[in-house]
C-alpha cells in the first residue's frame, strides 16, 4: 500500500469528483492521503473530508504565498490542532517566488506555525521556495527539531536536504520527481536514506509523467513511487513499505 502524504482534493476540480477520486486510490493500492490545510477559509473543507473518511487525515496552516491572508494566531493553532484528525501543522514556510519586498509579515508567519507545532508536538508541513537559506535559518532558530516534519515537494540541493535530515525532518517527493530534466531532484532521491523519505502527489498540482499536464490526483502517487525505486535500484514494495512505515512514525496521531 501506498500513502499521499500531500493533497489538496479539497479544491474545487478534485472535491467535485470526489467519489471518484477516492475509488482511483484503492484502485491504485493508495490507502491513506494527508489533505493539507493552506488557508482559513478552507479549513473547514480540509476538515470536513478527515472527518468523513477513516483513510484521510487533515492539517491546519496558512500558505506562505499570500501576504492578505487571513491569519492563525498561535494560540489558534494550538486549538484546532487538538483535534483529532488533524496530525499536523502547515503548510508553512517562505516562498520568495511568488512573493517579493520586505518578507517579514512571512517570517513571522513561519515562527508562528513552528512555535504551535512545539507546543503540541505535531510535525511540521514545510514548504521552500526560491528561499531555502532561510527556511533553514528560521527552522535552526525557532527549534524546529523539538516537533520535526517533512519538507514538502522537495526541489532544492542535496545540500539542503542534509540540512534538514539534520534537524529530524523528512524530505517528500512530489511528480517532480519523474520529470526528465529534474536531475537534482533525482540526485537527492537516490541519496535520502530510504528510512526519512515520503512520497506525494500536491494534486491537482504536478501531475507525474505519464499524466504530466493533466490534473492530478493520490492515485498518481504510485508514480512517484515507482520513479523513486527505478533510481535506487529497489522494487516499489520496498519504497511503498518504506513510505508508509514513515509517514505513520512522522504523523503519530494518525497511527492512534
């Protein structure tokens, strides 16, 4: 069986074909998918779906790409990650793509999830873009090794993810993986200790090759999978055992 540790089926195009949806991932052997939590007012949607299925599980966060959100305060956090299907906090992090100028208002957004998540021992859901230094420097000086958590749809250096091996995080791999001129990407996935790796969709973000182009779904997880056990010259049972063994030790709660 196989895990999506990072979905959005919450947004429009994937919450209309829902049941669809989730008949592609037991079709595909996929069994559990972690829908992420990126803003306020969709939280209830991201909610919703853990609560009415047994095999998905929910976070709480605000995106850092949108300096008008509407945001958590710690206090906040903490609160709604209380419940019980929810198993961690973001996504979170710094994006210097999408975002330029004075970033503070992001920094501080960043200090504020790693802050919740040490405070109820949740992982972290993080997302680096165009900003890894920093997501690195702030992660080192808020103790973001006291919760760990994943570095999500990881496209940065091998030296960057040691970085973050070294603070406890997971590094997860997205459909950017399979793309053929993701030559760093696939060096890094074939250095990561097999025993700190996820694997991930982003749907409907990033489709995998066969499906590149086309809207993305957790059934198309397997494909991750697979391009990760071509370039380790391992069988994909050894990266699904692998994965999913990981993902129940990073999101405890889920394992309860």
């Amino acid at each position: 069986m196989l895990i999506d540790s990072h979905c959005h089926i919450n947004f429009p195009d994937l919450a209309a074909r829902l049941p669809e949806v989730l008949d592609n991932m037991r079709e595909s052997r996929v069994s559990h998918a972690l829908v992420i939590g990126v803003s306020r007012p969709k939280y209830p949607q991201v909610l919703g779906l853990a609560e009415a299925h047994p095999n998905l599980y929910a976070t709480v966060g605000v995106h850092p790409d949108d300096p008008e959100a509407e945001e958590y305060s710690e206090d906040e956090l903490v609160e709604l990650a209380g419940h019980p299907r929810v198993v961690g906090i973001g996504e979170t992090g710094l994006d210097y793509h999408w975002c330029k100028g004075d970033l503070e208002w992001q920094h501080q957004r960043f200090r504020t999830h790693i802050r919740a998540a040490r405070r109820v021992s949740l992982p972290l859901v993080i997302h680096t873009r165009e900003s890894a230094e920093d997501t690195i420097r702030i992660m080192r000086e808020e103790h973001a090794d006291e919760c760990r958590g994943v570095m999500h749809c990881f496209t940065e250096t091998w030296e960057v993810a040691e970085a973050a091996l070294a603070l406890g995080f997971y590094i997860s791999f997205s459909g950017v993986v399979t793309f053929k001129n993701a030559k760093q990407v696939q060096e890094v996935a074939q250095k990561v200790p097999l025993e700190r790796m996820l694997i991930e969709t982003d749907s409907p973000y990033l489709a995998p090759v066969p499906h590149r182009g086309k809207q993305n779904e957790p059934a198309y997880v397997r494909h991750v999978a697979e391009c990760v056990a071509r370039l380790r010259g391992i069988s994909v049972e050894e990266v699904a055992t692998a994965t999913t063994e990981n993902f129940f030790r990073l999101f405890a709660k889920a394992a309860r």
